[in-house]
C-alpha cells in the first residue's frame, strides 16, 4: 500500500476519531511535548540536556547525573542543576491542551507520560487520566526513611543548589530526593494496570514527543493490538512506528501537527480557547529566551567545577565511579527498572 500523503493523513486521523470510531484513546508522550514550553529534551543534538553535559569530561557518561546510584553517591551534583530542572511557573503547551480536549470530549483513556513536569494537569487533563509513569517534582522524600519532606524546604534547596537533609529524626540525615524515578529505581507502582493494559484496551494510540530509548516505556507502542491505528507525532521516526499497515506518522513539531491535526477535527477553535484559558493566569515561561539559556550554563558550569573539585581532592571519587559503571552493566538486562536502551 502507497504511504498516505500528509494531509490526506490528517483527515484519516480525524475519520477514525470523528465516526467514533475511536473511543479509547491512549496517548504516549515524552520531553519533545514540552520543549515549546521552554524544556530542554534530553537528546536532540546541540540542545539536549545530553548535549550540553557531554563537555563535562569527568562524568562518566550524560545521564549519570540522572541515575540513581550516581545520585547516592554524589546527590550534590543532581542539586547543581536541580533549580533549572524544576518546572515552575511553566505554560502547557497546545500539544498538552490537546489531550486535554481529548478527555473533555470522553475520548481519553490515558496518557501516559515520561515527562516529571506536570504540564497534562496544568492544561486540564483529569488526573485519574495521566499517569506520570517516571513520577514529578511534586512530592519528595529522604531516600533512607522514606519519610515525607517539606514543599518549602524543598523549594529553598533547589533554589540554593544544596542538597537537602532528612528531617524526620536526628539520627537520619538521610539524602531527600524528588519523587522522580532516575535510572535504576524501579518505576511508579501501576505501570502494568495504568500503561500497560490500557495500551492493549486502547483503539487509537499516540506517540508524541518521544525517542523510545527509555525502557520499559519504550515497548508500550508495540502492545497495541493489531489492526489498531499508531499515530506517531514527532521530528523524527521512533521504535517501529511506521512498520505497521495502519501506522501514521506525522513528522514535525508537536503543536504544529497537533494543530494541523484539530483543523482537520473541526476542533481548532475549540483548542485554542482551552488553551488560552489555561495559559492567560500565567505570566511568561520561565525558562523563556536567553535568561534561561544563561542559567542552564551557568549551571552546567558550576557542575563543571564541582567533578574537577572532587576529582582533585578525592581518588574516591575514581574508584566509585568504576563501581558505578560496574553495577551499571550488571544491572542492564533486568527490566522494568527504569534504564535506557
Ligand atoms: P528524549 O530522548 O530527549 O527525546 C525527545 C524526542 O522528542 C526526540 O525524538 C526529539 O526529536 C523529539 N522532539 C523534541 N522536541 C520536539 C517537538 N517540539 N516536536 C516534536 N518532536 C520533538 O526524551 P524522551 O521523553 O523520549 O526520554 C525520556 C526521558 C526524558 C524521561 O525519563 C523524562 O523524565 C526525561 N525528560 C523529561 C522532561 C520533561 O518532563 N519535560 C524534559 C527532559 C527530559
């Protein structure tokens, strides 16, 4: 079969959601939907986190400042760029006001997310509808106890850049982290029930904004059952979107696709005003523009001198990175840890 053209796409879509055809539908989504918000992803190259952090010569590779056992061992490093991770005062974006539509017209049956920054509720998504499968910023806890730590505690950490102490008792002192799933951790509890079985439940499946090298999120596209439509939206093809008869790949960015796609929906307007009334109560994105840019170098930079620091005071540091690479390859066949490809 000749692959459909582009717009002829866009109206095959809307056919399978217009005539009902579609009512389960179920929305895989990753960082490329909040890029636009002013969120840097983790590997588009030149502006990905992964980017920048691949100058820093003594990390052993860019996302070991995101795993867990990197974390345990140096979590002052993670609080050196804590503060420009953190989504505050962000503005969803239309890709995200899309699925919000999608729930106000009963049509969502879950999105399920990688990203921590909490932009689906932002723009209106029920809560019971999005799971957040590597967790969010929202929550934090000392890692030794578990024991709950302050909001404001955790607020005035980030924004120093110092690494918060557990407060539950003197004897603790246990390290506090976000309850954001870093490699290594096992995922959020559900992953089975809330990802898993509503991907086969689902009959229509979307793919936004994702690489699919992070496992296991990376296998959810595969377990829609046959027959049923994959609509991938994203710069570039991902996983095996595209090698199925009924899949459908929109290539570009997600608003633009998304917007095209509303369009052929009759919803535009429709999306437009959920949008702005989710958007208008806040002022401007702060990762905005240049000031951003300079912070999140500014950062990289202190993180920087922070490795050559403890590389020339401490010979430990060597050894525990060995140990860190050492358990990271032991670890690497065992899903459903969260771990890259
Ligand atoms: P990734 O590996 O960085 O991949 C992003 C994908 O999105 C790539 O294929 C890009 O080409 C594509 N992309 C980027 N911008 C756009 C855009 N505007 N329109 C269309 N496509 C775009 O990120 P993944 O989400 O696949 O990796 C999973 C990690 C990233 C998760 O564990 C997250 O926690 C982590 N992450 C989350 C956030 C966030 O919460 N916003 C930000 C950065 C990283």
């Amino acid at each position: 079969m000749d692959a459909p053209n582009a717009s002829s796409s866009y109206d095959t879509i809307a056919n399978i959601i217009r005539d009902s055809h579609a009512t389960r539908v179920v929305v895989l989504t990753g960082a490329g939907i909040s890029t636009s918000a002013g969120i840097p992803d983790f590997r588009t190259p030149s502006t990905g986190l992964y980017a920048k952090l691949a100058h820093l010569k003594h990390l052993p590779y860019p996302e070991a400042i995101f795993s867990y056992h990197y974390f345990k061992h140096s979590p002052e490093l993670f609080y050196a760029i804590a503060d420009v991770r953190h989504p505050r005062n962000l503005k969803p974006t239309i890709s995200h006001a899309f699925l919000a539509l999608l729930a106000k017209k009963n049509l969502l049956h879950m999105v399920v997310t990688q990203n921590i920054d909490g932009l689906e509720s932002a723009a209106g998504v029920p809560p019971e509808k999005v799971f957040a499968c590597h967790g969010s910023w929202d929550t934090q806890r000392c890692i030794t106890c578990k024991e709950p730590f302050p909001d404001d505690r955790m607020k005035e950490a980030i924004t120093q850049g110092i690494v918060p102490r557990c407060l539950a008792t003197d004897a603790c002192d246990g390290i506090v982290k976000p309850d954001i799933v870093l490699f290594g951790e096992p995922l959020r509890e559900g992953f089975e029930e809330k990802a898993e079985h509503k991907v086969v439940e689902a009959d229509l499946v979307f793919v936004m904004g994702t690489s699919l090298k992070v496992h296991p999120f990376a296998n959810l596209p595969r377990l829609a059952c046959a027959g049923v439509p994959r609509v991938l939206i994203n710069r570039e093809k991902v996983g095996d979107l595209g090698n199925r008869k009924e899949d459908l790949c929109l290539l570009g960015n997600c608003d633009g696709e998304v917007r095209k796609l509303a369009d052929a929906l009759g919803w535009k307007k429709e999306l437009e005003t959920l949008w702005g009334a989710k958007t208008e109560h806040v002022e401007g994105n702060e990762t905005d523009g240049e000031d951003y840019t300079v912070r999140l170098d500014a950062a990289i930079d202190k993180l920087a001198g922070m490795l050559d620091e403890s590389l020339s005071i401490s010979k430990g540091h060597k050894s525990m990175l060995e140990r860190h690479l050492t358990e990271k390859l032991a670890r690497l066949p065992k899903p459903p840890e969260r771990d890259e490809k």
